[in-house]
C-alpha cells in the first residue's frame, strides 16, 4: 500500500491519484448542489407552512432500507440505453447520489425551522418584520446549525456512494478499490481505501469547522455536555 | 420480471438471503452487546463521553466500502472473508449505539434512580432491573436504524465477491438482465422491514407499561 501510494507513476496522468480526486469531489460537489437546491427550499416551506410532514417521515425510513447498490445498478440498465456516451453512466450516478442526499438535508432543515424558538419568531413579528424577514434574519439563521448537520450527513453519504459508483464505471477513487479487485491488486484496493476514508473524513471536519465560524455564537452559548448532545445524531452512511 | 428464472433460481436466492440475514444480524447482537457497556461508561464519566461520542463519529465516516477492503490488514484475514463484513458492520453498529445506550441511561428520570436506591437495589441491580429496562424505548429506536442500515450496508459487499442479496445486482449487471436487481431490491427493502418490526415487537414486549402506540 505504501509503495503504491508512494510511487510517483501513480500520481499522473489521466488515472493518476490527483485526477481521480478531483473527479470523485466534482461528482460529490455537484450532486451536494442538486440536493441542496431541491432540499433546502423545500424543508423551508414544510417547516414554515407545516404541509406535507407526513412525507418526511416516510422519506427518511423508506430510503435508509433501499439498497445503493441495487439502486444504482438499475438505474444504469434503465437509463444507460438511452445514452450511448459516457453520459449513460454519469447520468444514473449523479441521481442516485441525489436521491440519498436529499433526504438528510431535507429532514435537518424541515426539523432546523421547527425547532426555532416561538417567542423570537414572535418577538420579531412585533418588533414589525414581515414574513419575508423572519425567515430570513431570524429563522434560516437560528435553524443553521440542524440544517448544516444535514449537508454534513448528505456528504458523507455522497462521498460513500461516489465510491461504489466506480462499479458502473464512474471515475473517482472508487477505481482504485474497483480496478484493484479486477486485477487482484490488494495493495491498489488499500490504497483507494485509505484515500476514500481520508477524503471522507476531510470533509467532515471541514463541514464541523465551517459550522462552527457560520452558527451565531447566541445559539453555541450551551453548557461542555448539552452542546454535545445538542449535536444531532449522524444518519447512518447507507450504502 | 421474469418469474420463470426466480422459479429456477429459488434455491440459490434462499442461499444469498440466509446469508445476508446472518451479516446483518450478527453485528447487531454483537454490536449491541459492546455498545452496552460503553454507553454506560459514557453515562457515568462526563469526560468520556465526548471522547467515546467523538471516536463514534469518526468511525462512523469512513465509507463502508473502504472499511470492508481496509479490515484485512487490521483482522488478518482474506479479503473474501465474510468476517470482515462482520467485524465493519459491528463497528459501525456499535459507533451509533455507544451514544444511544448513554442517551437512553440519561433519559431515566433522576427520581426513578432514587426510589430504586431507596427500595434498596445497589448499584449494579438499579442499573439491570431499573435503567436499562426504562431506557429500552431509546435503545430499541437506534437499534432499528441501526438493523435497516446493516441490511443495506451488508449489499455493498457483493462488490468485493461475498455472497448475499447484493449478488443479485452484480449479476444482474453482468447480465443486463433486470429480474435479479429487482427481487434483491425487494428482499433487502421486505428483509429491512421485517428486522425493524421484529426490534418494535421485542420493545413493546420489554416495556408492557408503556401505552400501545408506536411513535416512529
């Protein structure tokens, strides 16, 4: 593992250790996008509105139990025909990673919105600001925390996913893991393996630490112990 | 679907299905049994409970696929070995149990302890006949996370060539053949289902005091 890591061949050209990074963060970035701009807004408007809650529930469990593998694979079959270039397997990909990721965002900002103190949205109301500002100044920024919780959850699952993806040919470190079972080259898969969990763990603590400079320090002011458990639990990686 | 294929290939999807009932199981019971004891550790030290809560975290990041090529090295064994499936799982159930089982020894009123130390049970006694029992509802809802996700992280192992439900996929990828993908699909998601209403039965059945309806 170390020799592979360590020899410079690998660290080149078109299958070169930096060029399967960057795609595996360009697949994770723009599916983190998607599901972002489709959950978000979302969430926002079933927790302000309180419409369609029973979706969220429902959503959560059902998509935990399906299989990625499964997922991901069917997709391909469906999809892939329809597209002879290499868009037939990006395409399918970029889905189902859209699809686990939604559902954490979704869930946290819908919970982050709820969860807001009834008094300060009160309070703002009769100090005169309108709808539009509540969410805006007072809302959004006192559901940061949960909802960032959320894209934390969701990336991970991406950068998971991302992985297996390299099965149905997708580009990403998961080559290495993929490539390495085909040719029997344990020392190839160890290598991938252990870029994989760095890169997840990465962005973890990048998440974590971005939370932490963007939460107003007004709702961080808790005691060592509850500021710990006020850390929601992390939805497990499912794939 | 093609229904004459599953008929042919009944048997051998029993096979894969035992299989993945077994690496799903497994590492819960285990899992649970570990995270025990460090939960209740958790619960008592409130300096090791963000160190405990902390390597949970970081544990439970490392993508599934790189724990199961990465164990080998750690376990000694082959890469084609179900243990390692086994021993990720179990580690995963454990890094999301660990802070569910402390949770679940904090949510016990303080009155409760009280009136157990008052009637006389010790330490040990309070803690096996009074908090765990009254903490079952919190444990048994991160276990039934914890089981729907093992069904589903147990099928990523076809990827590395260990026989369960997830085999149905590769082979029906190398077949181009949709029958397979579907049934796997299914039997995860009907397996998934069974597990969780078998873990809301066993806690309705540990807590007869608690009213019959079931807040999921």
């Amino acid at each position: 593992m170390i020799n592979y890591l360590f020899d410079p061949a690998h660290w080149s050209g078109a299958d070169g250790i930096p060029n399967l990074i960057g795609e595996h963060l360009l697949y994770s970035l723009i599916a983190l996008a998607i599901a972002a701009v489709i959950a978000v807004p979302l969430g926002i408007y079933i927790g302000v509105t309180g419409k369609g809650v029973f979706m969220i529930a429902g959503l959560a469990n059902a998509l935990r139990a399906l299989p990625s593998v499964g997922l991901l694979i069917l997709l391909v079959l469906l999809i892939s025909p329809a597209f002879p270039s290499k868009m037939g397997y990006i395409l399918p990909s970029l889905i189902v990673l859209v699809l686990l990721a939604v559902p954490p965002i979704l869930t946290n900002t819908y919970a982050g919105v709820r969860a807001v103190d009834a008094a300060a949205v009160d309070a703002a109301r009769g100090m005169g600001f309108r709808t539009m500002k509540i969410l805006t100044d007072v809302q959004l920024p006192c559901s940061l925390p949960l909802v960032l919780s959320g894209v934390r959850s969701a990336l991970l699952q991406i950068i998971s996913t991302a992985t297996i993806a390299a099965y149905i040919s997708l580009g990403g470190l998961g080559r290495l893991l993929i490539d390495g079972k085909a040719q029997n080259d344990y020392s190839q898969m160890v290598a991938g393996a252990v870029l994989v969990a760095l890169l997840a763990l990465f962005f973890d603590q990048l998440l974590a630490f971005i939370t932490r400079r963007v939460v107003s320090p007004g709702l961080t002011r808790r005691t060592i112990k509850s500021a710990v458990a006020a850390e929601p639990v992390k939805t497990p990686v499912t794939v | 679907m093609n229904f004459e294929w599953l008929g042919r290939q009944f048997d051998n999807i029993v096979f894969l299905l035992g299989w993945h009932v077994l690496l799903a199981v497994t590492p819960l019971i285990l899992g649970l049994l570990i995270a025990l004891p460090l939960g209740w550790w958790a619960h008592r030290s409130r300096r090791i409970y963000p160190l405990l809560v902390g390597v949970a975290g970081l544990l439970y990041t490392v993508p599934s696929l790189a724990l199961f090529v990465l164990l080998p090295l750690v376990l000694g064994t082959k890469i084609l070995d179900p243990m390692n499936i086994v021993a990720a799982l179990t580690i995963y159930t454990v890094a999301l149990l660990v802070r569910v089982v402390a949770d679940a020894l904090d949510s016990v009123p303080e009155d409760t302890v009280q009136a157990a130390k008052a009637m006389g049970y010790r330490g040990y006694q309070s803690l096996v006949k009074v908090e765990l029992p009254v903490g079952v509802p919190v444990i048994s809802a991160g276990l039934r996370v914890a089981a729907v996700s093992n069904v589903s992280l147990v099928s990523v192992a076809a990827l590395l060539g260990i026989p369960q439900l997830g085999s149905l996929f590769t082979q029906g990828f190398q077949l181009r053949f949709f029958t397979p993908i579907i049934a796997g699909i299914i039997l995860c998601v009907v397996l998934a289902m069974i597990l969780d209403g078998l873990i809301i039965l066993l806690n309705r059945w540990l807590t007869p005091w608690t009213p019959k309806v079931v807040a999921s």
